[in-house]
C-alpha cells in the first residue's frame, strides 16, 4: 500500500447501543474530494443516509473530524462536529460545529481522520483511545461533574490524553450545551454536548504517539515561512482579545495589569488568540472573541465578567447564546415595553438585576439562570428560540416578545451576528446555523482590488452595512464564493482568523486558493490546484443542500430570515453582534436576488434543488440518483 | 575520563510558554519530514489547568552518560565542538538502546525511532543556519539558547 501523507488514515466508528468498534480506511469517504473536517462529516452522514430523526434519538450520529492539515504549523489545529442538531429551530437540522484546541491535533496522532458516535450507552461511559486501542469505560464517576472537573479527574487515569467532555448541561439534554476542550476551546453552536449527553457519553479522552508523514516537507517548511510572516501581522488581534474588548478601557486594563496570565491557543498555532486569566476565587480560564461579550452591557466589573465565562464553561453552557440569548431578549423587552421587571420575576423566574430593572446582583441572576439551563430545566435550558415559544403561550405579550426574539435571531434560531451585507444576508438564509465561521470573509474583501481578483463584483463592506441601500447585484456571487470557502476552509481545516491573513485581501498579494492548494499538495501529496480546491468546495457545499433536500425537505422557501428583516431595521444588542441592518431588507429584490443565486449554483429555481447536471459536474452521480429515486431532482 | 566541552542549552520559560507545541510540530517537520511530538526531540508536556507547561527536551549534560554509554562512541555518537552538545549519526547508529538506558533523566531525553531503528536527541539544530529552528519558531521566545560560555 502507497504511504498515506496528511491524512491520518482511518475513521473510527464506535456503536455505544452494542458495543461495537469498527476502523475503516478514511479512503473509503473520498479524502480527496471532500479534504476533511465538514467536508468528511457530510460524506459520511450522507453514507449513514441522512437518517429522518430527532437530535436525542439514540440514532443520531455525531461526527468529529479533522483535516490533512491539522496538526500542521499555522491556524489549522481544529477540528468539526457534525450531525443532527437540536438548537436548530423550528426542525432540528444537520450542522456543524468548528471546535479549536489540542483534541484535533492529538486525535489524528492517534490515527484518526474521524470518530463516528452511533447508539446509546446504557449507562454513562468515556470513550479512552489510547493510538489503536480504542475502549469504552465506566463513568460513572464523571457523570455530575463540571467540565474541568471531569477532565482533571480523567486526567489522572488518562495522563496526557486529550479530552472532549460534556458538563452537566450537556447531560442533562440543554440545546445549548456544548462539548468543550480544555477550559475555553468549544464546539459552541449547534448544540451538541446535549448530542453526546443524550447518548450517555460523558467525554472521549484521546493519546496519540503517532505521527503524520508529509509529502514534500521542503515545500511544507517554505510555505510555513509565509505563515511566520504573515502571523506577525495579526499581533493586533491577540492584542485585542486578550482582554474584554468591547469593556471600557478601565475594565481592560484591570484584566491587563491583574489578571492576564498568558496567551492560549490551539495546537501548532503561531497566533494563540486567547488568553488564559486567573481570579482568585472565580478560577482560571482561557477566553477570546465571544467570551468577553458579557462586556459592557450587563457588567463592566472584571470580576462579574470573569464568573459569567467560567461559570458557563464549568457547566458547558455556549456563552454566545447565554449572553445573545436570554439576557439580551430580556433586558430589550423590558427596554421595549414588553415585559415588565414583575413579570421577568414572577412568571419568567429570573432575579431581575439593576439592567432588568430589579435589585438583584449580577451573580444571583447568572447562578441562577445558568444552573437552569445547566439542570436541563425547561424551558431555559431549550435555548432562546424555544424559550420564548414557550412564553409565547403563557403571557400577555407573548407575540411580541416572539417578533422580538426574531429580531434577535436571524434564522434558524440563531442569535444575530454579522449580518454584514447582502452576500451575508443570503448566506444566513441558505444555511442551517448561523454562518459566523464565515463572517470575517464577508468584510475582509473590502478592497476593490482583493473583490476583483477573486471575480467577484464591488460590494459593500461591513462598515457599509444599510441594507436598505446597499448593491443586490452581484451579492449572489458574493454568497456563493465565500459558501464554498467556507466549506473549503472548514475541511483543511482553517481556522476563521485564516481569511483575516493580510496578505489574502488587503489587496491580494497572495493568492488564498493557490496558497491553500500549495500547502494542502505539499502536505498531502495530491496534486491540488486552486480550481479543484474550489470545486471542493462547491462539492461539499452541494452535498450539504442534498442533505438539506433529503432529510429536511429544504425548497426555496425555506431559505430566508426571520420576517422583521423584511419589515425594518433592526438593532444590534450592544456586544453580543456586529454589523447593524439598517433598514428592512426590501423582500422582491431578495427574492430575485436568490434567483440569481440558484442560477448561478446551477439549482432549479422553482425549489431550490441542485440539478443532475451539477451534480455529475461535482462527481456526485451517485447522490443525484439518490434524490431522483425520491422524487427530489428537478 | 575524556575531557567532553560544557554544552549550549535550551532554555524554555514556562511563564511564557503558551503550550502551543509550534516547537514540537517544527521540530518533527525539519528533523524527520513528519507532524508529531512523538518524532520531536522536544515535547511540551501540558498543564491546561494551572497554565504551566512543561518542555521536556535533553538537558545537554555536561558529562553526557548517553555518550559515554555508547558502544561506537565517536562514530554513533559524538560531541558536537562547536555547541558542546553530544549527536547522534543516524548511518552508524544502530539502536542498541545504551544510551536511552544511560539517560539520567525521566522521561529519557534520549529516545528510539523504532522505524529507522536510530537514537534521536536534541542536538540544538546541528547545522542549521539560524540555529534550533523551535527557537526561531515560537511565537513567545519562550525558547532562547543558552551558549555554552554563558551556562
């Protein structure tokens, strides 16, 4: 057998209902075509057959992948989480999930390209793989703990493993619990630790002594000489997420000067853009983008900042959604006339603290409502989106804190986040989760000369962000091009600061899909070009739809924003978004707008279906077939 | 005894040290074309809970046991003049294992590749324009080079 480069080699499938473990050659999924990560994640869900289930049914599978370039020098130390996910609303939808760290790296030293997760244990168990030996094991102890107590209690059996584990909120089946890594690194969105909680799967600690041979390291170490470089630019970066950044400067500094312990990052990454910080009495933690945005609106003091983080990390609850979520659609309401602190007291049940127009400490209300959700406790724990469906019915102005949430939530039951342009309003619709993961190339090409060099059409930036006014034409493209670069960048897998290299946009001096092709060929040994890496994407992409198609009953009508994006603009909640939809979305033109958009992926323009045609372009016969003999090719 | 030079020296600050393991994976990349702490002559040992790391890599003895241990000495291994470190030559080696056994330290700093049937050991980049390439790879300076005049 030919020596396998970049890729580690196999899938590992392990069936929790009856035991069984399976390894399968990670060639039988078609590296090549669909690299790795979420490209790899969507092959295989496809060969499991896109299963018709809920998110807690014991048949839902959850995948974790990583790519030919995890494990390499640079911002490629991650990996993705696939499967059916329950914070999708209203269905539960397939999505992904992007997780950094050491976990990526240290799974493919074992030898693993994936982990495949089927069945239900019947009681709490860990999976241990230990390079080839691969066991399930007793929990029962684990089963309870925080998230960094599980994993410093498993660390004493497993010394050296690197572990992915479950808090209590995701055993106790919160739509908004995450699986976590360390102390801060997050499969965040999409909702998967109440995934693995539902399947009695506690953590999965994982030693790797193995290593990964590349085709041309000559190549490999010129190329990483561009990655020195160009990290050196971004220092400002590291900078600014080293401390609460939407704070004033005086909470800032307070974590500078104080608290500030070290940079923090995923493995082999030059740029370590978090930060590891210390409060005596609070705890240790890592923290970056997303983690700070508790700042300023609900607290500037560094201590309530610091607790809200640690505290949702230690129960594995996805801080975005705890500080966009509830808090955020609360505190409007009341700002809105909506709710009134009585009844966020009484019949919500949440101490209302100073922002909520009540007495409360902050504290209380963060113990409080992040032990609910923590506690499975409906239905703060369903996630914003069913929480409010569930007071939609019970008081008085349920509707209109429904049209609020809305607002709050772009589509899918996602909190608003960059919706930076048309380009970015459309992706939002084609999507199943919030596209945050791509937001930054939505902005980045803000240069005449980068938009130019990738055959895309002038658009505005996010600093242009009136959508009443802003270009729908060409916007279609704009979507397109970064759908398939996202998909390309989460199989490398890339981390998302990858598409804020400066040389890639600002105007392009590198060339981002020759660069990537390079690196990926020199890796791994294929011959890889910029043109096959972008059809990589626009394969990963059209599988995606196909799944959507199949399994979701996906049609162009599906594929749009929550209605108050049609009707006005909206406001962006302090910290927890960027970007701001000025003006309502103007419906005939999006309309339009996604007509172009089908012609242009090839779709059927009346459901929104991929066509035979593009799929046999893709190499995708086999899927095509597949949908004809459901009736659901156009 | 023979007269063997002290011996530059990897220094790893571990106030500093992120724990990232660029120095592992560059490490790995140059010396044996491959990504892994497991073919690495230096090995972050993580600490995610107190933020320490720890860099386990030859302490670059002054009176190197492995080197005396072995039983081609000056053909298998040798001591490099100009760092004072002691090196391994991959075409004479033959994986006895004497020197792992010498090494004082635990974990060994000295270690088989059981694919090639060599020793391998930190020998500070013997060679390399720029020196030890996790030096001038990490993001923190959390590795410096101590010369041997210095230590």
């Amino acid at each position: 057998m030919a020596k396998s480069y970049g890729w580690a080699g196999k899938v590992l499938q392990v069936d929790l209902t009856n035991g069984t473990i399976n390894k399968v050659p990670t060639a039988n999924y078609g590296p090549e075509e669909f690299i790795g990560g979420v490209g790899l994640n969507t092959k295989i869900f496809w060969d499991l057959g896109c299963p018709q289930i809920g998110a807690f049914d014991s048949g839902n599978p959850l995948i974790i992948s990583v790519g030919p370039l995890t494990g390499m020098y640079g911002p490629f130390g991650r990996g993705e989480v696939c499967g059916i996910s329950p914070q999708c609303y209203p269905d539960e939808l397939f999505t992904y999930s992007g997780f950094g760290g050491m976990f990526p790296a240290e799974m493919k030293y074992a030898g693993y390209d994936s982990i495949v997760i089927l069945g239900k244990a019947d009681k709490p168990v860990y999976l241990s793989i230990h390079d080839e030996n691969v066991e399930t094991k007793d929990a029962a102890d684990l089963w309870g703990l925080e998230a960094f107590e599980a994993q410093k209690v498993l660390m004493n059996d497993e010394p050296e493993a690197s572990i992915l584990v479950i808090g209590p909120a995701g055993e106790n089946l919160s739509r908004i619990a995450v699986i976590l890594n360390e102390t801060k690194f997050a499969a965040g969105q999409g909702g998967f630790g109440g995934v693995m909680g539902s399947k009695n799967l506690k953590a999965i600690a994982v030693r790797g002594t193995g290593v990964v041979a590349v085709a041309k390291p000559d190549k490999v170490m010129e190329l990483t000489r561009t990655i020195i470089e160009e990290n050196r630019k971004m220092n400002w970066l590291r900078l600014m997420f080293r401390t609460p950044y939407t704070a004033p400067q005086e909470t800032k500094d307070i974590f500078a000067r104080k608290y500030f312990r070290k940079q923090y990052g995923c493995y082999g990454c030059p740029l370590q853009c978090h930060s590891i910080h210390y409060i005596p009495g609070i705890g240790l933690c890592g923290a970056s983008c997303a983690n700070w945005l508790w700042a300023p609106i609900f607290s500037t003091d560094p201590k309530e900042v610091w607790e809200a983080n640690v505290l949702s990390q230690r129960l594995g609850i996805n801080t975005f959604e705890v500080m966009g979520g509830i808090p955020a659609l609360l505190a409007l309401s009341l700002e809105a006339g909506i709710l009134t602190r009585k009844e966020i007291e009484e019949d919500i049940g949440l101490p209302a603290p100073k922002w909520l127009g009540g007495t409360a400490t902050n504290h209380e209300f963060l113990t409080v409502l992040l032990h609910k959700i923590a506690n499975g406790e409906s239905p703060y724990a369903e996630g914003t989106a069913r929480f409010t469906e569930y007071f939609r019915k019970k008081l008085v102005s349920g509707e209109k804190l429904m049209d609020l949430y809305k607002e709050l939530h772009t589509a899918h039951g996602y909190a608003f986040h960059h919706v930076d342009n048309l380009g970015s309003a459309l992706h939002w619709a084609t999507d199943t989760r919030d596209p945050i993961d791509s937001c930054h190339d939505y902005k980045n090409p803000s240069v005449p000369e980068a938009n130019e060099h990738f055959g895309l059409p002038p658009y505005d930036n996010y600093q242009i962000v009136d959508l009443s006014k802003t270009v729908y034409q060409g916007a279609e493209r704009v979507a397109a091009w970064v759908e398939d670069n996202q998909c390309i960048k989460n199989s490398l897998p890339a981390c998302e600061f990858w598409s804020m290299i400066p040389s890639f946009y600002n105007p392009p001096q590198i060339d981002l899909r020759i660069f990537e092709s390079s690196l990926l060929s020199a890796v791994t040994g294929l011959d890889m070009d910029a043109d096959k890496l972008a059809k990589a994407g626009e394969r990963i992409w059209n599988l995606r739809r196909a799944i959507m198609v199949k399994r979701e009953n996906r049609t162009r009508e599906d594929d749009t924003l929550n209605e108050p994006y049609f009707k006005k603009a909206i406001k962006c909640y302090g910290g927890t978004a960027t970007g701001l939809v000025n003006g309502p979305i103007d419906k005939a033109k999006f309309e339009a707008l996604k007509d172009r958009y089908y012609e242009l992926r090839g779709w059927d323009v009346n459901t929104g279906w991929p066509t035979r045609p593009k799929f046999e372009e893709l190499g995708l016969k086999d899927v095509a077939d597949e949908l004809a003999s459901i009736g659901k090719l156009p | 005894m023979r007269d063997v030079p002290k011996s530059a020296l990897l220094f790893h600050d571990p106030k500093v040290c992120a724990g990232c393991g660029v120095c592992e994976v560059m490490c790995s990349l140059y010396h044996e074309g491959v990504l892994g702490p497991a073919l690495a002559r230096s090995h972050i040992v993580r600490h995610p809970f107190t933020g320490e790391h720890s860099h386990i890599t030859c302490q670059q003895c002054s009176s190197p046991s492995c080197y005396f241990a072995c039983p081609l000495k000056d053909k298998a291994m040798h001591i490099d003049q100009t760092t004072g470190t002691a090196y391994v030559d991959e075409d004479d080696c033959t994986g006895c294992g004497m020197c792992v056994g010498a090494c004082p330290f635990d974990p060994q700093r000295i270690k088989i590749n059981v694919d090639k049937n060599v020793a391998f050991k930190c020998d500070l980049c013997k060679g390399r324009e720029g020196g030890p390439i996790c030096v001038e790879y990490c993001p923190f300076q959390a590795l410096k080079i101590v010369s041997k005049d210095e230590r």
